[in-house]
C-alpha cells in the first residue's frame, strides 16, 4: 500500500505521514 494512497484518507494525519513517509521512504517505492 502507498503512503500516497493513506494521506488524502488521513488528512488530519497529514503531517505526521510526511515523517514516516522519509523514514519508511525506502521501504514505499513508488
């Protein structure tokens, strides 16, 4: 699953996704 595909879902989320979106970056490869 694409952390790009969770944000719009978790909007309140949103800026926490973005910190785990460098650290599991590598793992979510677009």
């Amino acid at each position: 699953m694409h952390m790009l595909s969770v944000r719009p879902k978790l909007g309140q989320f949103e800026p926490d996704v973005q910190g785990l979106e460098e650290r599991f970056g590598n793992l979510f490869v677009k």
